[in-house]
C-alpha cells in the first residue's frame, strides 16, 4: 500500500463503519495483517482523539472501536441522529432493563404491564436486548448493539 499511511487508513476505516469494529473487522478493511501494529495504531488514535481540539472521540466498547460525539456535542446533537424506529413502549422497556441489568420479565410485567411481553420480543427481534432463561421466568440484558446505538458504557 505505497503512499498510504495506516494510521490514517485506520481511521478512515472507522469514519466510514456504520457500527464498532472489532480488531478482524479492522484488519479485513485496512488489510493490516499484524494484530499488535493494528493495536498500537488503535490506542495512538483513541489518544490523539482524546487531546485533540475536536467534538470527535473515539471509544472502545468491548474490544470495538467507533467514532463518537464528545459531551456536551453528543446531547446537543443527538437530534440529527434521528429516532431508533422504537415503540414508545418498547423504549420505556429499554430504559429500565438498561438500569437494571439482568432484570426479570415478571418482575416487568408486574412493573410495567402486560404489555411488556410485546415491548421485550420487539426489543430482541431488534437486537437491543437478549434474554435467557431464569427460573420460570426470563432475565433481560442489554447487548453491544444496545450499548453502540444509544453511545451508553463508552470509556
């Protein structure tokens, strides 16, 4: 790749992902093979993003790197994202279980309705939310998607 700096070819990578790349997502787009040369370009950046004179960051979710809005930039900005296609329901749901991690379905439902039952299929269906089994019931958890599309548990 003659005349073409990694750093800069990295950081093109993760401007131009809709989502957090992970370091084989990474490597696929830039065609940097070395899993340390690619670690050590990352933390620089991430670094450099920090220090710089900038309303762009970039934040590491679960070894997954993305480009971010710095507060106050983000709150202000958040409108131009547009909405996440999510009942209004749904949501409220959503922003339970993300202050209650692991929370249990009944305990929702009898928090919040019948209606739960619909609202947490939806929230899965979307990938914001999984479940897994829990005694007769089921616990819910937020997932990295969750985490990325609402920019929530960043460094």
């Amino acid at each position: 790749m003659e005349g073409i700096e990694y750093r800069k070819l990295v950081e093109a990578a993760l401007f131009m992902s809709p989502k957090a790349m992970n370091l084989a997502d990474i490597s696929e787009a830039t065609g940097i093979a070395s899993a340390g040369s690619l670690q050590s370009i990352l933390e620089n950046l991430v670094e450099a993003y920090k220090k710089a004179d900038t309303a762009l960051e970039i934040i590491e979710l679960d070894r997954r790197y993305m480009f971010s809005l710095k507060e106050p930039y983000a709150s202000r900005m958040g409108k131009l994202a547009g909405s996440p296609d999510i009942s209004k329901g749904a949501l409220r749901i959503l922003a339970y279980v993300s202050r209650n991690e692991g929370t249990v379905q009944s305990d929702l439902v009898k928090a919040l309705g019948e209606a739960t039952y619909e609202h947490v299929k939806e929230l899965v269906e979307k990938g914001f939310v999984e479940t897994k089994r829990h005694k007769r019931s089921k616990s819910i958890k937020t997932t990295n998607k969750f985490k990325e599309y609402f920019n929530v548990g960043s460094l």
